[in-house]
C-alpha cells in the first residue's frame, strides 16, 4: 500500500520497487541538498540510507534543510536527519555516520550532496577507481548543477575545472527553490540507476530565476586520471 502510486507509474512497477527496497544508498553532506534527496530516496523505499556529515543544524539551514525544524538547531543534522526519516519510513534502515567523509563506511550508490568541490573531487576519484556509478549535484544562487557519473563516462576533473573559490552558498546566497531543484533530479536519476535504466548523460546546467535548463555534453579529456 505504502508505494502504490509508486508502483502504479509506468516507468517503474512492481519488480522495480522491490529493487528500490533491496538497495542502498550513501548521502554524502546532510545540508540543503542532502536533507531533500533523503527525504526522497526514505519515501520511496530505498531500502537502507547511509547518512554522513559532521555539521551541527544552525538556524540559518531551516531557510532550505527540510527535515529540520527550529527543536533541531544545535544538534548533529545526521542525527535530527536521521529521527525524522525513521518517523516517515520505519520499514527502511538508516544508518548515520557523524564525523568528515570516509570511504571505509561508504556502500551502495553515491550521491554527493556536499557544496564542496574539493570532496566532490574526492567522491570523483574513488568512484573511478572503484568503477562506481555516483551522482554529482550543486546549487548556489539560483542556479544549480548535476551530472551522474557511470564507468567509461567522462569524470567531472574532465570538464570541471578545480576553481579556486568556487560559488557556494556562503558566498552566493541560494534560493530554496534552486536546491529543490536539484535535489529532486539528484533523487530522480538515482531511482532511475537503482531500477537498471540509463542515467542522464549530460551535464545539467539550470537557473531558476530565469527559468533556463542547459544540457551540456561532455567528452573524456585524454590526460584525466579516467582515461588512464
Ligand atoms: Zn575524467
């Protein structure tokens, strides 16, 4: 019952929510990107959800990080992330790691929903070593960014160049709506990986402001650590 209207969509079925339901999925950076994607991935039945950051919920998050609530400021995000995403699915597991990205407790499909290109590299790098499929997502102002990654694909160091001072939130401000945005495509092209249909191959370039949604195709660059 819970999944029916899932179930009941023609692009997935039956056979593809007992997939979801059998799958794991680690949540990299629980901020504004990372509370939406889970609360997603938690209500459609993906089966076990790995939580990690190590940031403390701030008042200033509840503008955009949607399992928070004002009780929460204060406390660990994986943990309030957590709670509230045992209360909306009990039949799911969750397992919350507080501390800096390690990939020893890393399983399953990556989603980087950090706003750090610095780690995002870092996800990059272990994810072609390892041939793992992960998604990339950012959002700063009110523009946002995917790409989902899959062995033989470009990696994001073949056309993202490391920016020194790259646009965040911090510098940027962002719009709530920008991170929905992405995190719903983040959620989106996951179910799709998880249920054995192609992701997206380009690179998404969007801005809510304007309304503009760019897809960029993206080539292997021939001296990058995925061509080796
Ligand atoms: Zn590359």
């Amino acid at each position: 019952m819970r999944y029916s209207r899932q179930e009941a969509f023609s692009g997935l079925g039956h056979g593809s929510q007992q997939r979801l339901n059998a799958s794991v999925v680690t949540i990299v950076g629980v901020g504004a990107l990372g509370t939406r994607v889970a609360e997603l991935l938690c209500r459609a039945g993906v089966g076990k959800l790995i939580l990690i950051d190590f940031d403390k919920v701030e008042l200033s998050n509840l503008q955009r990080q949607t399992l928070f609530t004002e009780s929460d400021v204060g406390i660990s995000k994986v943990e309030a992330a957590a709670d509230r995403l045992r209360q909306i699915n009990s039949e799911i597991e969750i397992v919350s790691f507080d501390k800096k990205l390690a990939f020893d407790v890393v399983d399953g499909f990556i989603i980087d929903c950090t706003d750090s290109l610095e780690i995002a590299f870092m996800i990059n790098d272990f994810c072609v070593k390892s041939k793992r499929a992960f998604i990339h997502g950012s959002a700063a102002g009110s523009r946002g960014t995917l790409y989902c990654y899959a062995a033989d694909r470009p990696c994001l160091r073949c056309f993202i160049p490391a920016a020194k001072n790259p646009e965040t939130a911090a510098t940027s401000g962002i719009l709530n709506t920008a991170v929905s945005m992405v995190a719903t495509l983040q959620a989106n092209e996951a179910i799709k990986h998880i249920v054995g249909k192609e992701m997206e191959k380009s690179y998404l370039r969007m801005d809510v402001w304007n309304n503009s949604f760019d897809r960029i195709s993206v080539r292997k660059k021939k001296t990058c650590i995925c061509s080796q």
